[in-house]
C-alpha cells in the first residue's frame, strides 16, 4: 500500500516538507506562479488559489 501523493486543502501533512500548487490534470497542465507552503508533519493544507487544484510534494533535490 503506498502513501497519497496529492492532497486536497483541509488534508493532514503526512510529512515535514514543502508542497506546491498543481493543476487537477498535473501531468499536462500548468500552474502559473502555483504556491508553495512549507508544512510539519499532521499541519493542515491552505486552500489552493482555485478549486481544481491540489497540492503535491515537491522533490527532494
């Protein structure tokens, strides 16, 4: 069983780490200027700027 990969507002954090703003089709739409927000494990998620967007993760580089 894996772990969700993206989350809608009100969703728990399930780890510390920055997520970003994507579209609802990610793959193949954009988000310009999407937020970022920086979150410890069990925080809440914002509400996205619309709502078709989720957030996801953003890679560990």
């Amino acid at each position: 069983m894996g772990e969700w990969t993206e989350f809608r507002p009100g969703d728990h954090a399930p780890n510390d780490g920055t997520y970003i703003e994507i579209g609802e089709a990610s793959f193949h739409m954009g988000v310009n200027d999407p937020q970022k927000v920086h979150l410890k494990k069990g925080d809440r998620f914002p509400m996205t700027s619309n709502k078709d967007r989720k957030w996801k993760r953003m890679n560990h580089r």
